[in-house]
C-alpha cells in the first residue's frame, strides 16, 4: 500500500502495535503463575488474545464508572482462563497484573518499527498517537520506549487524559480538530479489529489493520487496508 507523505496524518496505536504486548505478559505469566504457563503450553498466545478481546469488552464498563481499573485486568485473566477450563484466583490475578506492569519496564521497539518511524520522521510526514489507558500507565510505556523523538506532544493522545476511549468515533473527531487535519487524508494503525478499525471508520478515518497475529475479521466491510507487516506499507 503506497501512502502520500504529502497529503496524509498517519497516527498509531500503541499497545502490541509500537511494541509486542506479549514478550513482557509471556514473561510475567511464567515468573508468577508458571503453573498456568505450563497447562496452557502452545496455547499462551491464544490465551493472550483471549485476555485482549475481554479487556475491550471491559474497558467499556470501566469508563461508565461501573468497575475499578485493576478489577478489569484482574478479570480478563479469570475470563480467560476460564475459556481453557483453568482458574485464576483474584490473588493470582493481581500478583500476574503487578509482574506484568515490571516487565512492561523493559519493552522496547521493534527494529522495523523504529525504521518505519524514522522514515516518517525524515520524510515529515503528520504523525502521532491515539491511545486507550491510564495517563500514568500510557506515558511511562512511551517514555520507555523513547517516541517522543517521533511525535510531538500535542500530538499525542491517552483516552484517560482526554476523555474519550476507542472505540467511540468521538475520539478520532476530536484529534482531526486538535491537530487541524482537514486538507489530510487521514490513516490510523493499530492491532485491534473492535477498537481500531471499528472506531476509525465511522469518524472517516482510514484504518490499517495491524494484524500481526493473524485474526479474523468481526465482521465483513469495506473501507479498511490490511496488514501483518509495517513493511507492506510504502510511503512516497
């Protein structure tokens, strides 16, 4: 797919686009629960997927006021343990969500991305970052990943900080005005189908899906690119 450098506002994803979400829950989940880690085997990365489709589901009720933070990480694992008939204790819940957040102190970008990144830097391209998540969680995972030396901070953008969330268009609305986008055809890069996608096309955004680990579609429609690399993208 070939993007005008010109003419186009590409802004990202963070989570398990700008970096693999799964390296440091892998790591936590066999450090905390190795128990869980061994009865799950080859299946750890649909297991993860699993605590992924239930946290978007849960970060609705979250919003709404109707559960705590840490009670919705807690009970993704519960769900999805449950979906390979384990059991996650709410002790159990808390310890793998507490390793979880060390080990996300050790992420860092992979290669492609950070040359996918730097050729959007050098060619100047409209760039910059819509996110779900706690402000302190968001900023701590881009601090240690550095992207300040890509996108500028009133470029930047964490659901907490500005109330709004993906899925709800409302949030794309409000950075196409934040950031004066109307003479750019404006793109949207992230991994997840329901948040991603699903929140981008209403607001006519064009969405890229990120789909590196190869998910099915919710639904079929139109007027969304595909992709398992950042490498299929060209920008000229």
């Amino acid at each position: 797919m070939k993007i005008d450098s010109k003419t186009s506002a590409i802004f990202f994803d963070l989570d398990d686009t700008l970096y693999d979400l799964m390296a440091p829950f892998t790591s936590a989940l066999q450090k905390e629960l190795p128990h869980v880690a061994n009865a799950l085997g080859s299946d750890v990365d649909r297991f993860f997927s699993a605590t992924r489709h239930y946290i978007d589901g849960l970060w609705k009720a979250y919003l709404r006021g109707e559960k705590a933070l840490e009670a919705i990480r807690i009970e993704r694992y519960q769900l999805a343990a449950r979906d390979f008939q384990l059991t996650i204790s709410m002790d159990e819940g808390k310890r793998l969500q507490e390793q979880y957040e060390v080990e996300q102190g050790n992420i860092s970008p992979p290669t492609v991305v950070e040359e996918f990144l730097s050729e959007l830097s050098n060619k100047y391209v409209c760039m910059g970052l819509i996110t779900n998540g706690t402000t302190e969680g968001q900023k701590n995972k881009i601090a240690t990943l550095q992207l300040d030396r890509y996108f500028s901070t009133d470029r930047m953008f964490i659901s907490d900080e500005i109330g709004l969330a993906k899925p709800n268009p409302a949030i794309f609305d409000f950075v196409h005005q934040q950031c004066q986008l109307d003479n750019y055809q404006c793109y949207y890069i992230g991994d997840s189908w329901n948040l991603d996608v699903e929140g981008a096309l209403p607001a006519n955004w064009h969405p890229i899906w990120f789909n590196h680990r190869k998910r099915e579609p919710q639904r079929q429609t139109e007027g969304y690119t595909e992709i398992t690399s950042l490498k299929q993208l060209s920008i000229v």
